[in-house]
C-alpha cells in the first residue's frame, strides 16, 4: 500500500485509503497531493473506516467520489454533449463553459484513450448509424450529424468502425460506454437489450476480448447511454453495497458451445459459495478437461454477473482472473460478508 501510495497508482483507487496523522485528511492512493512520511500514514479499507477513525476527505482527490468518475468541472459539459451530441464544439464554446480546452483535451484523452474531437464524433456517428439502421438515408443522416460532406462522414465512420456506414446497415450495433465501480472503471456493452461485454477498462487482453466479441457478433461499437446499461449500473452498485445477491439483466454470450456449456455451469455456482476447475470439469462431464474449462472461464466476457471470481484451485488457491487476483480477492471477500 505504501508503495501503491508514493507511486499513485490510480489502479488502488477505491481498494484502500491512506489517512494522514498530522493533517486529519484521508486520500485516494493516487493523489496528486505531496506524499508525507510514512510514520504519519495511516491505511483503511472503506471510506466508512476512515471516516469513523476520523478523517476527513482530501479536497484534492476526492476519496467520496466513486473510482474513476468525471470530476465536477467537466459535469456541465458532459450533460451538453448529451443532450445534443450533434453540436461542435470549440475551444471558445468551452471557454464560455469556464472550462480550460487543454484541461479538457488531456481528460478525455486519459480516461478515454481518446481526443475530445473523437469522442465527440463518435457521438455524432453513433446517432447517424442509429438512423441508418433505421433505414435513413446516408446523405440525409451525414448532414444532419454535422458532417459537412458525405465523403467525409464515411472517411470519419470508415476510420472509427472499420466498415462504410453503406455495409453497417447489415451489421448489428453494440452501444458501449464506461461504469464505475468500487474496483475501478469497467467496459459495458450492449446489444439491442442484451448485455454482451462487462470488463474492467485495466484488464489484461481487452483489446482482444472486445476484438472478439467484434468479430463474433460481427457488430460496429458506439459509445453512448442505453436503458440496460443503466440497469446493469444500478445492479452493481447494490452489489457492491452489499445488497444484492443476484443479477437479472439479460445476456448475449457469444462462443462455442463448450464456452456456452462452461460459462452456463458458471452461473450456477450460488452466491458466496466457491468451487474448483477440477470440480466444475467434472460436472460438466468431463473431468481431464481442467485446463481447458479454466481457459473458457477466462474468455468470459461478462465479469461479476457470470461469476468466474468463484473458481478457485483445488488447493484453495485463488489462481488467476482476468481482472486481477486483488479484485478476486475482494469480491470473494465481499460476497463472504454479504451471505
Ligand atoms: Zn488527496
């Protein structure tokens, strides 16, 4: 934790809080504040903890907040996007807003791994493919999306997706967008009204995960705001909080037929419970398959609610997970104190 601390490892948001003695105030490990010596410091594994022992919460980073949300001077202008992804923006819009352009820029190109500019025109392309979809004319829906030439709308599409928007009509569409948990960020996507990808944004292989999913379901992906993924939000904070036991969101799991059988067996294991790869092999019927029923658990794509967290080693071990074994770990913690 120490080390996590000095280095401010934004991957231990929201696992652990670091309070400082001599100041009163509790941090996130990646605070951008000066680290004091470490005699002074003192680690708690809730908000909650820190708060009864004392402390207060830092001013700077905001330990209240969940992991990884957008902070409050960039609230106001993620709403306008919102609510009219057709507008453009420009640096003098966002001065008007009070907003710094290159604060802006540099957020969204941290926690999206993209520019504003994309971001923005991926919003537009997401509501002009809707249309399309829908049978709307491509010229039509070019224009009306702000684009000031139909060559370059399907310049900006080809890049972004991949295909021309003529091809994605047959092509399926998956809104994706990001939640925030007590764990950190995770990727959500959906399709039509099926869930089909929960991911932490920081595990390893998501490129190839969503590339995957991509190919298997041979669907374009858009970031935007859908009805289920409010749901899913929703459930996992009463999860989190304790409060739930079960999730009822409907899944697409696209795969083999083996990953179907294993992901089902899945999500039969009860709640707070855990159980082998040995063991699960041999339920399904197929005992010298270990290896290779531990290898579909760590395609699924749907972390949490196709609970992969509750397979362990015969030896107890908690083995690996693609999220890492520190969020296995609290999970299977926090299921244990629910039950
Ligand atoms: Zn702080």
């Amino acid at each position: 934790m120490d080390r996590a601390f000095r280095s401010r490892d934004s991957q231990f948001d929201g696992v652990f809080y670091t309070a400082v003695r001599t100041t009163g105030i509790f941090c996130r490990p990646s605070c951008p504040a000066r680290k004091p010596k470490s005699d002074h410091l003192e680690y708690f594994p809730t908000v909650r903890d820190a708060l009864f022992a004392g402390y207060r919460p830092c001013k700077r980073c905001r330990p209240l907040d969940p992991a990884g949300a957008p902070p409050a001077w960039l609230e106001s202008l993620l709403r306008r996007i919102d609510e009219d992804p057709t507008r453009r923006w420009h640096d003098s819009d966002l001065r008007q807003l009070g907003l710094n352009p290159l604060r802006v820029r540099r957020w969204f190109q941290s926690n999206h791994a993209m520019t504003f500019h994309a971001y923005q025109r991926a919003r537009r392309l997401g509501m002009a493919l809707g249309r399309i979809r829908n049978g709307g004319d491509l010229t039509d829906s070019a224009y009306e999306h702000g684009f000031e030439s139909f060559s370059g709308f399907r310049d900006a599409f080809q890049k972004l997706f991949g295909v021309t928007p003529g091809r994605s009509r047959s092509q399926r569409h998956v809104v994706v967008n990001r939640i925030f948990t007590p764990l950190g960020p995770m990727l959500v996507g959906v399709l039509d009204d099926s869930l089909c990808l929960l991911e932490f944004c920081d595990r390893r292989m998501l490129e190839t995960q969503v590339r995957r999913l991509q190919h298997r379901l041979d669907c374009v992906m858009t970031p935007g705001e859908s009805p289920v993924i409010a749901e899913v939000e929703q459930q996992l904070k009463t999860y989190f909080e304790g409060k739930r036991r079960e999730f009822d969101v409907p899944l697409v799991t696209p795969g083999t037929e083996f990953q179907q059988r294993v992901w089902d067996g899945l999500r039969q294991i009860p709640f707070g419970q855990v159980t082998s790869y040995a063991a699960q092999a041999k339920r399904l019927g197929c005992p010298e398959a270990v290896r290779a029923v531990a290898r579909a658990n760590g395609d699924n794509r749907i972390c949490i609610i196709i609970p992969c967290h509750r397979v362990i080693g015969t030896d107890g071990q908690l083995c690996g997970y693609g999220g890492g074994i520190w969020r296995k770990r609290f999970l299977l913690d926090l299921e244990k104190q629910t039950v």
